[in-house]
C-alpha cells in the first residue's frame, strides 16, 4: 500500500511529533518492473520516465533541499539524490 500512515505523539519535551510512515516495497517492484521494459536513453522518446519517489521520501527531499515540491530546484535535487546510490531502488533508468 503507497498511502502515507501517521503516528502522533509527544516528545520528552512535551512537543508534538509527527511520524509519517510509508510502506513502498510495491514502487520498488514496479521501478524494477519498468527498469526492465524502459526505453534506453537512444530512440525517438523525447521524454523518459527516470524514477518514482514515495510521498514521504518527496517530503523528506524538499525539506532538505529547502525547494516546494514541483519546483525546478526539487527537481535537480531529486536528480542527484536518485544518482546516489542509496537511492537507486527508486531509479528506473538514468537521471
């Protein structure tokens, strides 16, 4: 299931924390899937799928990168966090 799941709570502070949580082991057979049958980079496809990031982790990027999700900054900072090999279970083919 792809749907992000939430736990609230409070800290030793006594602040709110929110955790967010998010099964993805599905995306990942499916960037698997599709890193099979994609196109390479030759040919005559002027636009290629690159990857497929979960919710939470686009979340977790935009926070880091200090960009809206959607914005031409997020999307250079995905571009090189999907070249990082920690990252490659969400890459399909090239960045």
């Amino acid at each position: 299931m792809l749907t992000p799941s939430e736990q609230y709570g409070f800290d030793n502070d006594g602040r709110l924390v929110i955790r967010r949580t998010q099964d993805v082991e599905s995306l990942i057979a499916l960037n698997k899937h599709e890193a099979e049958v994609a196109p390479s980079m030759h040919g005559d496809a002027a636009v290629r799928k690159v990857g497929s990031i979960p919710f939470v982790i686009a979340e977790q990027w935009s926070r880091e990168c200090g960009a809206a999700i959607g914005s031409k900054e997020f999307a250079l900072y995905c571009k090189r966090k999907l070249m990082d090999g920690d990252s490659a279970a969400f890459r399909i083919k090239g960045a």
